[in-house]
C-alpha cells in the first residue's frame, strides 16, 4: 500500500512541477521578446500569476514536511518540529469525535445490529458455516486442557457437587412420598417375585443346609417332609401377598418403611450411613475410571463429529442456528432487547476505555521517528496537496488574468 501511494505521489509530483516550468518557460520566452500586442501583455501577466500562485503553493506544501531547498526557514518542516503535538491532538481528536459513547450508541442503534444478524443467520450456507466454526471452537476448548487436569476438576466437581447433597434427608423425603402415594408397589412386588423365584432356585441348596444343620436323631424322611413345609409355606405366604394388595403383610411393610423414612430425615446417624455410602462409592477406583472413560469417550465422540460435515452434532448446532435466526427476524421486542444490549455494552466500553485508545493514538504516532512521521504522512496526505499546487498555479494564472484586465481598464480611462 505504501508503495502504490508513493507512485501516486511522485506522479502527482511530476504533474504539478510540470506545470509550473511550462508556465515558467511561457512567461520567460514572453518577457525576453518584448512585444507591443495587447495579448502579450495579457499573457505575461497570466504567466507570471501562475508562477507565483505555483511557487507558493510548493512552498506551503514542502513546509509541512520539509524545509523548502534544504534551507532551514522558520516555521518550515512543520511535522517534524510539532510531531509530538500532532500525537496529542490526533488523540483528542479521536476521543472527542469519534470515541464519544452517544456517537457510538448512535451507530450502533443505527446499524440495526439483530435486524442484520437475523438476517445472516438464515441465509443458506451461514447456518452451517456458523456449526463448523462453534463445533471447532468447542473442540479447540477441549484440546486446550489437558485430559488429567480436566479429569481431576470433572471428579472435583462431583464430588463437591455430591457431597453438597444430603442425600440421607432427601432419600427420606422420597420414600415418605412414595409410600405415601403407593409408588412403592411395584418395588415390593417385584421383590416378592425374585423372593419366590430364589426360593426355587436355591431349594437343593436350602436342603442340603438345612440337613447339615438338623438333629442327628431327626429322621431322613421326617427331614424331608419338615424341609419341604417350611419352603412350601413360605411360598406360599409369599404367593398370598403377593396376589393380595390388601394383605397385612404389606401393611406391615409400609409402616417400616415409613419409620426408615422418618429416621432417614431427623435421625443424624441414619442419614450419615447413607450420606457415607455414596461418597464410598463416589471414591471407589472403578467409579474414578469411570469418569475418566466418559470424559475420554466424550472427546473422542467431539473430534469425530467435528471431521463429520453430516455430524449429529452439526445437525443439531445447524438447527439451533437456524431457530435462533428465524425466532429472531420475527420477535422484534427480541431484536429491541438485543440492540439495547449491544448499545449498552458498547456505550460502556467505550467511557471505560475511550482515554486508553486515545493514549494508544497518540503514543503510537509519538513513538514514531520525525522522518518517518512525515514520510507517512506525506504519503496520506501528499497526492492531495499537490492538487493544490497545481490549484493554486491555475488561481495564480486566473488572477493575474484579471488583475491586468483591471490595470489595462484603468490605463484606459
């Protein structure tokens, strides 16, 4: 970019300089031939106001940056001289003008901040695009932190998260409520029904100890019979409560269990047995490599959908975007909120940060060398000026033009 400038510049340059030795040469061909005609006269004079309007342009132009023929003029090289006042009042400049929160509030209430992101959001392709950039962003997240350091925070985070849970109080309300409100039957039928299935299953087992166990005089057959009355009647006991939901049995176990439930919520010792058990098993080392597993699967399952564009993950990212575009382009008291809180935001950046980036300005330009000041901005600002220049040798020939009118006018009268 500073190169292209610096071609620009030096053309313009050449163009204005040219035009100032034509006019030059015009007006010494004109006044070393001196010529009695009355266009001549009107001639020289437009030659030698262009002339002076040209040379005093180059000067006031060369001025700012430089001393005009290297010779140290007062009030020349004006940049290099006053570059440190310039920092200070480009700052205030862009602080005043530009960094002022009403401004800024202004534009951005302007520039219709939701209208425009809603409508982004549901061009075709800006969806998808917005997926792969947020699925990339989280999976750069997860490659940032390492796997033991993520591992020992998730297993922090349940544990705190566990252990601020008084699980022995709360498994005390639940059992309250759903004893109350028989939620519990299909727990104890089930349990009657794997009681009465171990009961078959372990019946040559049961004998066997049971024999193991009995009278030495008690008789092998009489053994037998005794065996299969005791396993037989409580089958059946099983079987009775099990088919009857008004059985006494159930009764009997709903009231111990709401006598658990009630130790479990003001019976500190109860309810530490069951808050001790759970943190037991939160410390076992199987659950620990548990967490670790998740977490691993969980990464491994992030990187795979990232490389996958038909991803469930990207589907899923893409509709929200989707949703959020279309539920945003129709909800204009949405986009009201939004656009305040970008008006509010910015409005507070910039009366928090407004004298930094003024500072920044103005230190950036002062750190700069005096040459290298003027270099830049003679390249900003020179191809302009030399439009004055050759500006000002045209007014310079325009005026000298009429000023000869005059004078010729009132020779006449």
């Amino acid at each position: 970019m500073d190169e292209e400038r610096a071609a620009q510049l030096r053309q313009m340059k050449r163009r204005a300089t040219g035009l100032l030795v034509v006019v030059s040469g015009v007006f010494v061909v004109l006044a070393a031939q001196p010529s009695e005609a009355a266009w001549v006269g009107y001639a020289v004079a437009t030659a030698e106001g262009s002339m002076v309007g040209g040379l005093a342009d180059w000067f006031a132009v060369t001025a700012l940056f430089r001393h005009p023929l290297g010779i140290p003029i007062p009030h020349t090289a004006i940049v290099r001289r006053r570059k440190d006042q310039f920092a200070e009042t480009l700052g205030a400049f862009v602080r005043d003008n530009f960094l002022s929160p009403g401004i800024v509030a202004e534009r951005i209430r302007a520039a219709h901040v939701a209208r425009r992101t809603a409508r982004w959001l549901s061009e075709a392709g800006t969806s998808e695009r917005v997926a792969a950039a947020a699925v990339d962003g989280l999976v750069a997240v997860v490659d940032l932190v390492g796997d033991d350091d993520l591992h020992r925070l998730l297993h922090a985070e349940i544990d705190q998260a566990v252990r601020s849970v008084p699980f022995g109080r709360v498994a005390g309300r639940a059992l309250t409520a759903a004893v109350g409100e028989q939620r519990h039957r299909p727990l104890v039928d089930a349990g009657l029904r794997a009681a009465v299935a171990m009961l078959d299953e372990q019946r040559e087992p049961l004998r066997q100890r049971f024999a193991e166990s009995s009278p030495w005089w008690l008789p092998g057959p009489l053994e037998g019979r005794v065996f299969d009355g005791l396993i037989d009647g409580v089958r059946r006991l099983l079987d009775s409560v099990a088919e009857d939901p008004e059985h006494e049995l159930r009764a009997t176990v709903d009231h111990r269990l709401l006598q658990l439930a009630q130790r479990l919520q003001h019976d500190p010792l109860t309810a530490a047995k069951v808050d001790e058990l759970v943190t037991g098993v939160l410390e076992h080392p199987e659950v620990r490599g548990w967490t670790r597993t998740v977490w691993t699967d969980l990464s491994k399952a992030l990187h795979e959908q990232r490389d996958d564009p038909g991803s469930r993950l990207r589907s899923r990212v893409t509709e929200a975007v989707l949703a959020v575009g279309h539920r945003l382009a129709e909800d204009t008291v949405l986009q009201e909120r939004i656009t305040a809180a970008a008006e509010s935001a910015v409005r507070s950046a910039v009366e928090r940060h407004r004298g930094e980036i003024s500072s920044l300005v103005s230190a950036t330009m002062a750190a700069w060398d005096a040459d290298e000041t003027s270099t830049r901005l003679e390249l900003l600002l020179g191809r302009d000026l030399q439009f004055i220049r050759i500006n000002g040798t045209v007014v310079g020939g325009l005026a000298g033009f009429a000023l000869h009118t005059v004078a010729d006018a009132l020779g006449r009268a």
